[in-house]
C-alpha cells in the first residue's frame, strides 16, 4: 500500500496542473454514474470540514480528508451532480477568518424597593444599538440602573477570546468608637472584575452567533444589612455582601442590533440583586460600512 507521503506527492503532483483554483478534478469517461474530484483546502480545517460534509451528504458522496505538509486536500466522489453541489459549498465554507467587534453591556438594577421593584422592562433593552443606548442612559438619569460595565473587543471567527478585567475594593468590616472622639473603619479588600469568553460565528449574511460565558462578581450595600456601627453622622454602617452573576449561553444578533442576553438574579440576605446583559456585535466589514 502506498505511504502517506506518496499519496500527498501524487496529489501535489496532479493539483498543479490546477494551480491557482480551488479544485483539480479528473473526470470519469463520458456517460460514467460517478465523478471524482480533489478541492485543496486554503484555510479550513481539512478533517473538520470533511465531517460536516460526509454528514451533510450522507449515502450521497464518499468525502476523504488528506492532510498535507502545508495544506489538506478532500478527496471527493459522488454521482456528478452531488460533486457540484459538494464542491459549491465547500467553497462557500472554506473561507479565511473574519474579524467580529463585540460588546457586551452589564447593566446592574438600582437596588430599590427589594424583590418585588421589578424596576426596567427587559424587553426594552432590545432593539437599534443607539435605541437601546438611549434607553439606559434615560433609565440611568432617573436613577433605576446601577453600574453600567461596557466590554469591547474584536474576535476572530470560530476562535474563542476571552477578557479579563479584574480590580481589588476596599469595604468595612467593623465600626468602633473612639475615646477622643470620631470613629475607626477596619477595612478589608476583596477581588472584583468580570470574566468573559466569547465564540462568536457568522451564521448569516447580517447575523452574529455568540456563545457566551460571563462571571460578574461584584459588590452590595443592602439597605436591610446588618449595622456595624454608625458614622461620622451618626448614620449607620451596613456589612458588605458579595454577589456573583453568572450566564453561560447562546444568542444571535442580527447586525446593527443590540440585544439583551438574559436576566441574572443573584439571591443575598438583603433582598436580590439584578443584572442585565445586553450583546451587540457585527463583522467589522459590516461595522465600517455603517461608520459611513
């Protein structure tokens, strides 16, 4: 049986006569049920796409994947109609990477009114990038949001990015009086930040596929906390509670819009804390033509 490396050779050898395309394809004699043919792989990978394809055209058409030195060839036979259809859209997949520019907003609810404040529509955080925008700056005016997170970045398609945005706070741990008067905090420090890993793909002419992973671990004041002790004013000191927000999903943006991911609650003493997440994301192709 020939060696890998001789079938590589032969195959580099017949491809040449087709350099400069895609596909080198010989031909059975005229009248033939079958056709056979080679389509060199540019910048997909050669196994990957094999296994879409046989799936795809299962019973339909024998696919081989052969990795070469530098590039793969996909050994294609079928009937001559399904090899056109095999070699269309094997051309439509085998495409360089295309750049995506994410951003993630994290919208955190005022805490007012515990539980039962419902606080903003999460149905009015979806629609136009600069609808929804305007929406949370009017919402942050009147003071029903919180802090406001915005994460930019630009992936690479089907390649996974992940961002990182950590910070160390301060909070009070105790209260104690002094004799000649005021008071002495006794402060502690706590990590903070967001972590994020996004795979982004681009599932349409005008629609990016996200699948998100997202932990916000963050800080809270609640307005029932236990009392440490009072201020300067006289006003009392409340512990610190801890919250971590957490979403692990899937969303399709269509290009132009924003969108919001989902609702995440997080449960503490004081009553519930809440955070929204709102995605928008375009090919940074399509990201110029509207910057025009």
């Amino acid at each position: 049986m020939p060696s890998r490396f001789v079938i590589v050779a032969l195959l580099a050898g017949l491809l040449a006569l087709f350099a400069g395309h895609g596909v080198g394809r010989v031909q059975e004699a005229p009248g033939a049920k079958t056709r056979r043919a080679v389509y060199i792989v540019k910048h997909g990978d050669v196994k990957e796409l094999a296994t879409t394809l046989g799936k795809h055209f299962k019973d339909e058409a024998d696919i081989q994947a052969i990795s070469g030195p530098s590039t793969g060839y996909l050994l294609v036979r079928a009937a001559p109609a399904v090899v056109e259809e095999v070699l269309k859209l094997v051309a439509g997949l085998d495409h360089s990477p295309r750049l995506i520019t994410v951003e993630l907003l994290l919208v955190e609810m005022a805490a007012k009114g515990g539980a039962d404040d419902k606080g903003p529509d999460e149905k009015e955080f979806s629609g136009t990038t600069k609808e929804v925008m305007e929406k949370v700056a009017a919402h942050q005016k009147k003071g029903l949001l919180g802090e406001l997170r915005r994460l930019q970045f630009t992936a690479v398609e089907n390649q996974p990015v992940t961002l990182v945005i950590g910070e160390v706070k301060p909070y009070t741990v105790g209260v104690a009086q002094l004799r000649a008067g005021g008071i002495s905090r006794n402060v502690a420090y706590r990590n903070t930040g967001t972590h994020t890993k996004v795979l982004a793909r681009i599932t349409g002419e005008k629609t990016v596929a996200l699948d998100l992973e997202v932990e916000h671990s963050r800080m809270q004041i609640p307005e029932d906390g236990i009392v440490l002790g009072k201020d300067e004013n006289g006003l009392p000191v409340r512990s610190m509670e801890f919250l971590t927000d957490t979403l692990k999903g899937k969303v399709s943006i269509p290009s132009g819009q924003a969108v919001a991911v989902k609702e995440v609650r997080t449960t503490a003493k004081g009553g519930q804390g809440r955070t929204w997440i709102i995605a928008t994301a375009s090919t940074v192709e399509a990201a110029a033509r509207e910057s025009k």
